[in-house]
C-alpha cells in the first residue's frame, strides 16, 4: 500500500536476522495514515447531502409518530409484537420480516451489478454519519490543512478547547442515536421521561450506551477503517460487478501524461493530457486513495472525487468528466452513454430484477391480503375421544386466537367436515384488541355419523362484526 508497516522478523531476533531473514520480515497490520477528507461541493455531493437528510429525518423522526394513540413504529420485545403504522407484527409473522430481508439483499445485488457500490456511497450508515461527523469536525476545527495544521500544532489552549468541542459535540449526537435507537424498542416518550429523570432501566442504559459507542467510535475514530477492513459487503461485492457496472473511473486515456500547466497553456502542444495532477480528488476521498491508480476495493463510489475534479476542469475550461461513473467496455470501448445504458439489458441485471420484483409483489400482495386473525388448533391429549352424552362422540381442543387488529372483535366458531358435527356449548369468543386468547371447544357429532378412525374436519373462526375476518384451519376428528 506504500505505507509504512509495522514488521516482525519470522526468523528471531531483528538484529541478528541475516539478510536472507529480512526478506522474510513481513507486514502483521498497517499503520493507519490518517486521513483528513477536504470538503467538496457538487452534484454528488448533493445527492449524497440528500440521502444524508432523507435516512436521518426517517430515523431520528419516525420514532416520534403516534398512529392509533400509540407508537407508530415499535418493536416491543417483552410483548411480542411489531407494531408498524397500522400493522400488527407476531412472532409468527417472522415469515414478512425474511422476505423483507430477501427483497434488500437482492435488491443491493441488483444495484450493485447496475452502479457499483450505490449503498456503499449514498445511503450505507457508516458513510452517512461519518458525513455528519467529519461535518460536525469542519465547522470546528476547519477544513483539510486547517485540520492537518492543527493536529501536528503541540497541544495548547485553543487546540484543548477545540477538540473538547468537537468531541462534545460528536459525543452529544452519539447518544442522541443511541437513545434513538433504543426507542424503537420502547415508547420514546416513556424513554425521554426517563433519561430526564435519571430512572433509565439497565438494559435500555446499556443499548443506549453500546449503540452511542459504536456510531461515536465508527464514524468519529474508524471511519473508511470500518469500510476497508470490518465490512463484509466490501470484500464480496466485487463478484456482482462485470465489466458493464458503472464504477467511478479515471479517463487514463484522457487525463494522461498528467503534469502542472499554465492554464491557458495548449496542453495537448506540449505533449500532456487533461490532469492537471492538482490532487484535488485525492484530497476529497474519505477513505484516502488515488482513483488514478485504476479500480481499488477501498473505493466506496462515493463520487467525491468527481465533483471535485469537475471543478478543476471548469477552472481549466476542459470538458468535465476526466472521472466519471463509466464502465470498463465504455472505457475500453470509447462508448457513449447510450450505448453504456443498453448494456442495462444483460441477463445478470434481468435476473436480480424480475426475482427482486417477484419476491417484492409477492410481499406486498401478502401483506395487503393479509387477515388480521390467527387460529392455531391444539388438541387436547388429555381427551382426544369420548363419549358424549345421548351417546355421541366428542372431542375436545384449544384454539389460539390471535386478533392482529387494534379493535377488540367476537369470533364465532363453527365446525365442518362431517355430518352432524357442530360445536356443544359456548362458540362465541371475544379477543381484545392486538391480543390472543386460548379457547376450549368442544365438537360433537351424533351417534353413528363417523366410522372409527381419524377424520378431518376444519374449523372456521369469523368476527361477527366483520364478515369478511375469517380464518379457517385444520385437524382432525378421532372417533373410537
Ligand atoms: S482532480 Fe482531476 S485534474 Fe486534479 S489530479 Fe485528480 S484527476 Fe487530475
Ligand atoms: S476514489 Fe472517488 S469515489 Fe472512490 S472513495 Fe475516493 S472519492 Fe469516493
């Protein structure tokens, strides 16, 4: 990597190494270069600004929303339930949440294979908060050589008075998150009463606490640390890419032999390409590499240094683009853009996107003909058959009855599947609202209706209030 390493003979001692060991001395880690990102302004930079504000306003916000009196998003564990605007998530709901998980990971796989590491430089959290960190750390300290100026300045008051800032200041949105966090677990407003009054639970301080330290340590400490060596994204992404992703890329054939030229200097007269070798791009990239150098699996596409290098043609009155998202037939090609899209249409990309908007419809058809109740039939082994009065047989169960609605309903039980078999005693039962309740049933058939044996039968459960919220499930009927 051109850094300097830290380094441990193989072979004994250093100092009595002979020089065919030293050959041998390898690199245990690298040393961090610490990287000081220059500020820049454009297009992507916009974007990237936006996606910023659209992920932070959603997180930090949408804790906050009441629907139905109550939390709109709430993940509460004690109780089991997910609630999510007006759904009603189960434990046995656990089926929305893998296809949810599903849908985001081939829905990455279809944006990486169009546009490269997307995720990675727009919506991907680390990049995010390590944007509001290292914009938190400009206002303060100042930007790239201010930043560098004062870090090697010997510590005195103002530098002491800066870094308390900064780290006040970085430290204070930490645990903002943290607390944020820990609200989708419990109601933020109980949460916030709380944290005022010093009364904070013990595993709702440690979340709080743990998740603080991590944004804190990621995006304060770590930062493209966390992209070039802790995600696993990073190392598996490259097999999405195929010569058609749009990656950011240098124009070599453009921009070399680069070199310092007059600006109104006939650069191409004496023998230079388009890179002026200002450097610009490196200063702006957060994880500190050169994109000259081709196609590295630091670069998390984050485009920096296209807004940056942008500029720099506009001040040298070149065409902008010398790096640009471009593929690497466009590039070896000399396609246009047009012929670059065309290239969308290739079976890899088909693939991840008719799979992805399968599995998505499928989703969100399910949800949307989801019913709002459950039934699960347990028998009970304690009396699977016997005999009723007037010499029938019955048989006895439990159904579960889960209403996913925030409206208490009455169900009423019906049975079907054998002649004369209906439910003896109660068949109305009433579940509170988002609840479950267990009801024994009792079904009975008349004397001679059924052979011995097993037979299967279906219960049917409807709210009487609501024709349509009916759930029917399935068991058997034993007759001896
Ligand atoms: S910003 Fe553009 S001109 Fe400047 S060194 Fe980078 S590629 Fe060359
Ligand atoms: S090389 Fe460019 S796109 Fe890649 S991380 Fe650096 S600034 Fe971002």
């Amino acid at each position: 990597m051109g850094n300097p390493v830290q380094t441990a003979s193989v072979l004994g001692s250093p100092t009595t190494a002979s020089p065919a060991a030293e050959e041998l001395e390898q690199a245990l880690y690298e040393v961090r270069r610490k990287v000081y990102p220059r500020a820049v302004h454009g297009w992507f930079a916009g974007w990237r600004w936006t996606l910023v504000w659209l992920t932070q306003i959603v997180f930090y916000g949408t804790a906050w929303l009441e629907w139905n009196g109550r939390q709109a998003v709430l993940f509460d564990l004690a109780a089991r339930k997910f609630y999510v605007f007006g759904f009603v998530f189960w434990p046995q709901d656990f089926i929305y949440l893998t296809g949810l998980l599903v849908v985001g990971a081939l829905a990455l796989f279809l944006f990486t294979a169009v546009g490269g590491r997307l995720w990675c430089g727009y919506a991907c959290p680390q990049t995010v908060y390590t944007e509001m960190f290292l914009w938190i750390e400009r206002k303060i300290e100042g930007d790239r050589h201010a930043r560098m100026r004062l870090d090697q300045a010997p510590l005195g008051a103002r530098k002491l008075a800066l870094k308390v800032t900064k780290h006040g200041a970085w430290i204070a949105l930490a645990l903002w998150t943290g607390f944020t966090f820990v609200a989708y677990f419990m109601p933020i407003r109980e949460l916030a009463r709380e944290v005022l009054t010093l009364s904070v639970g013990g595993w709702e301080t440690f979340w709080m606490l743990f998740y603080g330290v991590a944004t804190y340590g990621n995006a304060g400490w770590l930062r493209e640390q966390v992209c070039k060596y802790m995600c696993p994204y990073a190392r598996f992404q490259g097999v999405m890419f195929d010569r058609d992703t749009m990656i950011v890329t240098y124009d070599t054939g453009r921009g070399e032999p680069r070199g310092a030229r007059p600006r109104e200097a006939d650069h191409k007269s004496i023998g230079l390409g388009d890179c002026v070798n200002c450097t610009m791009c490196v200063q702006v990239c957060p994880t500190g590499i050169d994109i000259r150098s081709g196609l590295q699996y630091e670069c998390i596409g984050c485009a920096a240094c296209i807004d940056a290098c942008d500029q720099v043609m506009d001040r040298m009155k070149y065409p902008r683009g010398l790096i640009r998202y471009s593929t690497e037939n466009a590039l070896e090609h000399g396609w246009n853009v047009r012929q670059m899209l065309r290239r969308l249409a290739r079976p890899r990309v088909l693939i991840y996107g008719v799979v992805t908007l399968v599995i998505g419809g499928a989703l969100v058809a399910s949800l949307y003909l989801r019913v709002p109740l459950k039934v699960d039939v347990l028998r009970d082994r304690a009396s699977l058959s016997r005999e009723a009065e007037g010499g029938g047989v019955e048989n006895v169960y439990r159904l579960q009855l889960m209403n996913t609605q925030e409206a208490p309903h009455r169900y009423r039980i019906r049975a079907s599947g054998l002649p004369t078999l209906a439910v003896a005693g109660a068949d109305e039962v009433e579940v509170p609202a988002a609840a479950s309740r267990q009801a024994p049933v009792r079904l009975q058939i008349e004397p001679g209706m059924a052979e011995k044996g097993a037979h299967k039968i279906e219960f049917e459960v409807r709210a009487l209030d609501d024709e349509s919220l009916v759930a029917r499930e399935n068991s058997v009927f034993l007759v001896r």
